[in-house]
C-alpha cells in the first residue's frame, strides 16, 4: 500500500485541499492514462496545459490532483495539491513513489553538447565486458542488464527514469550510465536523483531556441554539477573554456581530463588513423578502433569515470581497448571495389560537425574528394543553419545540402538558411539536394575510388520526421545500398 503523504515527501507543498494519508495505485501527467485511485500531476508544456485536463483525470478516477494553480471546481473525495513547480514535484514523487532507485546503484551521469550519447554507451560496454550488470539511458536506448527498450529522448520523463532505475534494482545492476540533456536539467527530470558521479564534455552551439541564449544553455548545465553530493565525484574537460566553470561550485570531488592542459587524466594523441587511435593516458599506451581527436577525449572521459568507479587500471586499459563504435556516431564502410569511405554521424551542431570534418581530414591524404551531405532540423534553433553552411563548404571539397528531419518545417526554406552561411569562394562546391535519399545517391555516383562521403545530422536514427509523420530512413542501410549499386 502506497500512501499519497508517502510519495509527497520532500514536496514542496503550498497548500492541501483533502486528506493526503489515503493510497493511491499509480502516478501521470498524461490524463488520458489515469484510472480508479492514481495521482494525476498536471504538467505545464510547449504545446498543451496539464492543467486543461484535470477535469478528464477526474473523470478518470483520480484520487488526487497535483497542479500550480487550483481548479475552480474541486470535487469532494480527491485531495488537491497546489505547488509553485510540478515538474519538480513529479519527480521527487516519482522517485519516492518506486522508493529511491538511484541509490541503490551507482549512477553516472554525462551533460554536455557533443559525446554524451558516445560516454555513456561506451562506459556501458565497458562495464559489460568488466562482468557487471550495467544499465543504459540514453538518446539510442535504455538497457537494463540483457534487456533493452527503446527511447525517444535524450533524458526522458522523471516518471520514465525512476521506472527503470527501479527495474534496474530488480535485476541486480550494479552501474547505470545515463546522457543527462539541458532540457533534462531545466525540466527537472533528473530531480531528486542521487548521482555518484557527472561527466562534463564540452559545450558550444545547440538548443538556443529553448534556452534563448549561450549563457542560460551554459547556466543549466552548471546546474546539474552544483547539485551533485559530497560523495560524488565531478569530471570535467579542462581544455573546454566552460570546463573549469562547470565545477565552480560542487560539493563533489572535482577531476579534470585533457588533452592539451595538464589535467588529472592527460591523453595524448601518439597515432591518428582511419583505423583508430593509439593513446597514451597518464603514461599508459593504450590502442582503439575509435577514430579521431573527439573520441580521444571521450575515451580520456572514459577512463577517468572508469578509474573514480574502481575499476583496476590494467583492467581499464584492456576494457577500454575493446570497445567498439557507437551506432551512428562515426560509423563507416568501405566498399569492396572502389573503397569509397562513407561515414554516419550524428554531427548536427557547428562543433560537432567541424570536429567530424577536421578529424575526417587530418587522417585523409588529400588525393581523395571529402563529400559531405548535410542538413538542420526542422522546429529547432534556426540561428545555427548558416554556421552549419558555413563549416561544411569550408572543410569539405564538395557538399550537398539536404533534408534532416524537417518536421513542420518547408525544408527548402531550411536549406535557404543554410545556404546563407556559404561564402561565394565555396558555390561552385555546393549543391542542394532536397530529397534525402536523393542526397545519398547522388553523392555515391559523385565519388571515386578512395573518396569519403560524410553523411552528417541523424547518426543513429532510423526514420525521418515530415509534418509530424516518422518514416523509415536509415543513412547506414542506404549508403551501403547505394555504393553496392553504384560500384558492381
């Protein structure tokens, strides 16, 4: 038996209309899943009020009703709960409601605007091959132990999460590794959690049509470090001008990871190939499959996380030597007869898409063409569009501009923005491409014997979204299509 007074713990309550020592069955913010004796919390969102149906949870059986602002009507037998925040109040409901699950595992998460997807699947499989039951939550998908559930968000709902920190508990995982986004933060789904340790990665351009501007993007994921306990433990990337920042104000023990500045976790670059990386972390050479100066950091963030969790060095050296490539994060095949290179990424910020195409060229010989195919997602920061043109035409020797995931968007007038950004010594190395697919073939009958096509924006996705309707579209699955047809 649950008691309403129980899962109110830590709320922070205005006022109480009814009695809170009664049980409830269950907890949502979506009225349309509520039914005899559940909680219903009503969420403030983008595009609808939970406050607009309180009336239909009613309807629904609910025992309870937790909002921000009271209904005019309130029905005798439900207790009505005013707080200033639901958000809030939901998860700490939500984590006292299956009793606390993050503190019964060690809980590590990562923040930042590139890597996080890559840290917290690679620290996953490292973990995984150490012995240990692990779980995931990331943009790919959650894992717990040998299951695995699919997921649509980078961190989803507080709700959502506690579920499966809770079924994690069931399964006996010992560690969860999880991408914490700054919408994650700034909507308080990771509220109430009890992490063991953060990861800062980097931070640069992405998300300013939420967060309105750089410094507020920068503030939120401050946020999450000031939050962390004394007992946890706060890794940052030193040579990232907002690194040091990040960790002005945690109680947690604060570890730095570099490349280029003296950090409690150096890496240095000793081979940089296109069949991976040989590094020296803390003086010790390790080799990976991974290529590139962005997965140097990642594995130098990787080894410090593993390191502080008390995983034995030459055992970290031999996990970390294993690890393979993250689905749609500098993913590639070479074609069997003319060896064209084409890569899949989820590059879809200014920085992430540089680092790709920087990487892409420092191992390259430069006989060989760089085709980039790129495109920006519809209903999301528009100002970044002509940066992504911008970088693209610059580090590339030719580039077709294509749909992303254009959602309601026109994604011509998407390609327009991002058409602005190319610099007139750069047009004659531009072509736009509307259609996706379109994109990809042209670009493999474009290519010769040893040239890279880069695919850059969706990575791992396995649809494209147009006017709300999700088809299947698979960048991998087509490229390898393609270059079987083009090169027979």
């Amino acid at each position: 038996m649950i008691l309403l007074k129980d899962i109110l713990y830590k709320v922070a309550i205005e006022s109480v209309v009814g009695n809170t020592n009664i049980s409830i069955q269950h907890i949502d913010f979506d009225s349309r899943n509520i039914s005899l004796n559940d909680v219903f919390v009503a969420i403030r969102g983008a595009a609808s009020d939970g406050h607009e149906y309180i009336a239909k949870a009613e309807n629904n059986g609910a025992i309870a009703i937790v909002c921000e602002e009271l209904p005019q009507k309130q029905i005798s037998g439900i207790t009505y709960v005013l707080v200033e925040n639901t958000k809030e109040a939901l998860a700490i409901m939500a984590n006292n409601y299956y009793e606390k699950p993050s503190s019964r595992l060690k809980l590590v998460g990562v923040t930042g605007t590139n890597g996080k997807t890559t840290i917290s699947s690679l620290l996953h499989q490292l973990f995984t091959l150490a012995g240990y039951k692990v779980g995931l939550i990331s943009t790919i998908k959650i894992v717990v132990g040998d299951e695995e559930f699919p997921t649509r968000l980078t961190t989803p709902d507080s709700l959502t999460i506690n579920k499966y920190l809770r079924k994690m508990n069931e399964a006996g995982v010992e560690f969860c590794f999880m991408e914490v986004s700054s919408h994650g933060i700034a909507q308080h789904r990771t509220t109430g959690l009890d992490f063991a340790g953060g990861i800062f990665t980097n931070l640069s351009h992405d998300h300013l049509d939420y967060h309105k501007s750089f410094s507020e993007y920068r503030d939120v994921k401050k946020k999450f470090f000031d939050e962390l306990p004394k007992s946890a433990f706060a890794i940052t990337n030193i040579d990232d001008k907002n690194g040091a920042f990040m960790l002005q104000n945690t109680k947690a023990a604060k570890k730095t990871y570099a490349l280029k500045t003296n950090a409690d976790y150096k890496a240095q670059i000793l081979e940089n190939e296109l069949s991976g990386l040989l590094l020296k972390i803390n003086n010790n050479e390790v080799w990976s499959t991974l290529i590139g100066n962005f997965n140097a950091y990642n594995l130098a963030a990787i080894y410090a996380a593993a390191d502080l969790l008390g995983l034995e060095e030459l055992e970290n050296l031999k996990y970390l030597s294993q690890l393979k490539s993250v689905s749609g994060r500098f993913q590639y095949i070479i074609s069997d007869k003319e060896k064209i290179t084409a890569i899949v990424d989820y590059a879809h910020t200014p920085d992430a898409l540089k680092n790709v195409l920087e990487t892409i060229n420092t191992i390259r010989t430069k006989n060989e063409e760089l085709i980039t195919i790129v495109g920006c997602g519809g209903d999301r920061d528009a100002t970044k569009r002509p940066v992504m043109g911008k970088v693209a035409s610059d580090l590339s020797t030719k580039v077709i501009l294509t749909s992303d995931n254009p959602r309601t968007e026109d994604p011509d007038k998407i390609i327009e923005d991002v058409e602005a950004g190319v610099e007139a010594h750069n047009w004659s190395k531009v072509i736009s491409v509307t259609n996706r697919k379109q994109a990809i073939k042209s670009a493999c009958a474009m290519a010769k014997a040893k040239d890279i096509i880069l695919i850059a924006g969706k990575g791992h996705e396995t649809y494209q979204e147009v006017n709300g309707v999700r088809s299947d579209f698979d960048d991998m699955k087509i490229v390898q299509e393609m270059l079987e047809q083009f090169n027979k």
